[in-house]
C-alpha cells in the first residue's frame, strides 16, 4: 500500500497485524516509518512500543526498536538508556554497541564512546559502522 501511495491504507493494515501480534518488530518499524512525518511524530509507535515491551519485557529487538526511534528523534539521553537496556539482555550485541556509541557522541561522552565502539569491534571486527565511529573518534583530539 505504501508504495502505491496509499499510506493510511498501510497503516491500517499494519494496525490489524499489531492487534494480532504486538510484539511484531517488523510492523512496528514500518508504522514508524510511516508515521515519522505525521503530526504526532511518532508518538503512536512510542505507545504501540511501550505495550509491546509489556508484553514481552525482554526482548532485545523490542528494546534495540526503542533505541534505533530515539536515536532518529534526537533523544540521545534516552537513546543511551534503552540502548543500555539492549546490553543487559544481549550483551554481545555489536549493533546495540555501536549505536550506543553513536548516542554517547551525541552526548558528548567521548571516552565512552570510543569504549562502546571498542566493545562492538571485539563482537564484529567488520562492523563498519563501529569502525567508522572509532576511526573518527580516535583521530579527534
């Protein structure tokens, strides 16, 4: 629907499979990027989330979801929080620590930062992200 152009039409659609399954990450992120030029933002999806993560409390894609929309939002303190949150159920999650990292940036916690990508590059030495990350922030004084 969405790429006929008809985006509420997608977005019902993806409401029914939520009713069905609230935990499902893939429809909460296509109603987040569906949403994300809507009024409200994507305060819905944020709603939809949080009673998701009620359901299932410990799942790691639910909570790395929260973190990846945060981050977009610019909501970097949070964005570390749930990205911390990530680890404390996934912690070899090389994705979950470079975006740690790249909120850590945001926030100015540069040592941190570095020790996020540090720890993603010990997961996944290919990365690129977390090696892109860590090159820049190693070249920085």
């Amino acid at each position: 629907f969405a790429r006929q152009g008809r985006p509420d039409a997608a977005v019902e659609e993806i409401e029914r499979c939520l009713d069905v399954d609230p935990t499902y990450v893939a429809a909460l992120w296509n109603l987040a990027v569906l949403e994300r030029g809507a009024e409200d933002g994507v305060g819905a999806v944020f709603e939809r989330l949080a009673r998701a993560l009620a359901v299932d409390p410990t799942s790691a894609q639910l909570r790395m979801l929260r973190g990846d929309l945060l981050l977009d939002s610019q909501r970097f303190g949070e964005a570390e929080a749930a990205y911390r949150s990530v680890l404390e159920v996934a912690p070899r999650s090389a994705d979950a620590w470079a975006n740690l990292a790249r909120a850590l940036v945001a926030l100015g916690k540069r040592r941190e930062a570095q020790d996020a990508a540090g720890a993603a590059l010990a997961i996944d030495p290919s990365h690129a992200a977390a090696r892109e990350l860590r090159r820049d922030l190693d070249a920085r004084p």
